[in-house]
C-alpha cells in the first residue's frame, strides 16, 4: 500500500527497534511486522492509526511520502495542525536545506505547509551551519540596511515562539503580510505579539500580532547578491553562484519560475 512497507522499516530503524520491540509495542505479532516491511499484506485502517499515532507521524504523509529520505524520526508541529518536515539528506547522508526562489516567494505563503510544493524547491548543502532545520529565503526592499534587495537569507527554523531573543533578525511568514525579515522583539508576555524594526531608519517599527504568525525562522547567515542584475536572478543563476562560492548542490536541478 503506497509506500507503507518501506516506511514502517525504515521508521523502525530509525527508532532502533527490532521487529519483535515494535510488534511489542504495538500488541501484535512479529511475524505481522515482517509482512507488512515485506509487502505481503497491507495494514487494515486501525493497524495505519497505531503506526501514525506510535511514529507521530500524519497517516497521509506516512502513506505517501518517501521518509527514506529523512534523517529524523520526528515531526515538528506547530501550534495545532502545522508539520514541518524532517530535514532532508543526500546520498552521503549530509543534511540539506531548501531555498526559496525569488520569483516563487510569494507562493510560500500558500505553500509552506504543502510537502509537495516544498519538495518541489531546490535544495543546497552548506556543512558548515548549526544544528537544526534551516531554509534559504529572499531578500525584498532595503528596509534591512546593508542587506540589499535580492540577497539570501539562511535561518534556523524556530518551533516555540517563546524562543525569540530581543534584537536577534528573524525571516517570519505571517497570515496578512506575506514573508518579512525584521528585527524582533518578544512582547508575548505583556502584549500578545512582536515588535519588528527595520535596520533602515527610513521605515517605522510596527506591532505584529503573534495569531499572524505562522513561520518564524532565525538568522544564521546571508549570500549577498547584489553585484549581480535583476534578470540574473533567476534560480539557474543563483546555483551557479552557489557553486562559484563552494557550495555542493543536489544532483537533480529543478527549475522553479
């Protein structure tokens, strides 16, 4: 049934269990494990509700997402609904991050919790960043001085909104306005919300209200782009560039527009 049986193998082994511990675990019999990793038969919808619930893990993205593919056993849920992939890896087992498109960033705001749209981005690999789940986004404006329009912002996702530290700059997706980059300051406990404040003085601070929040994702590093013209843009350009700095790619190279 769609991608069950290498699914449940690999969650097992990702987890360390032996099929006797999982079969345990889940009241059943060994050998029905072994049948279910081997294809011979095909779990009834209760069997699918004990896997989804013992693996947490959304039964449709256990029935039709590749996990063999993932480097971590959980999910990240955001609020009530919100599941956030496990970090990607190449074939060395190396974790990879996406980037958003410049031309496709609008879409992110309809697409971030989609997993198709987001195994549809390009994926880099920079070795060198910290622990944790990051994604490259685009720069629009000059609201963040010296950090000019087009440069690539690379952030840590953040999963408790409580872990803001005032000052730091985070990329936040919101309900109302789209993607901003601001620098933050936490006023959850006095006032329900966030202060963002431009580097550029020319822009006014506002209040965001933390209901519009749906992603917050921290700084980690930038890639400048500016030296290069708008019509070089253009994903195909910007893995070029990525490569010219040093960074490895994932063999596959998809266009996004």
């Amino acid at each position: 049934m769609y991608m069950i049986a290498s699914n449940i193998r690999h969650l097992r082994t990702l987890k360390k269990l032996s099929q006797e511990a999982l079969a345990k675990a889940l009241n059943i019999t060994r050998s029905r494990i072994g049948s279910y990793e081997e294809g011979r038969s095909e779990p009834s919808i209760e069997m699918l509700i004990a896997f989804s619930e013992y693996f947490k893990i959304p039964i449709d993205i256990f029935l039709r997402t590749d996990l063999s593919k993932t480097n971590d056993a959980s999910f990240l849920k955001v609020g009530e609904q919100r599941i956030l992939f496990p970090m990607v890896v190449d074939i060395d087992h190396d974790d990879l991050i996406e980037v958003v498109p410049i031309k496709a960033s609008a879409g992110y705001l309809n697409g971030y919790d989609d997993p198709e749209y987001i195994d549809q981005l390009q994926k880099i690999k920079l070795p060198f960043l910290p622990t944790g789940k990051h994604r490259a986004f685009p720069i629009k404006g000059d609201s963040m001085l010296p950090m000019k329009d087009g440069a690539f912002v690379v952030a840590r996702f953040i999963e408790d909104k409580t872990d803001i530290q005032n000052g730091r700059t985070y990329v936040l997706l919101t309900s109302n306005q789209g993607m901003v980059y601001k620098r933050v300051y936490n006023h959850l406990k006095d006032k329900q919300g966030l202060l963002l404040v431009s580097d550029n003085k020319a822009y006014e601070p506002y209040f965001l209200p933390i209901q519009e929040v749906l992603e917050i994702w921290e700084f980690t590093c930038s890639i400048n782009t500016q030296e290069y013209d708008q019509h070089e843009l253009q994903i195909s350009s910007i893995i070029r560039m990525f490569n010219e700095l040093g960074v490895e790619l994932k063999a596959l190279e998809k266009m996004m527009h």
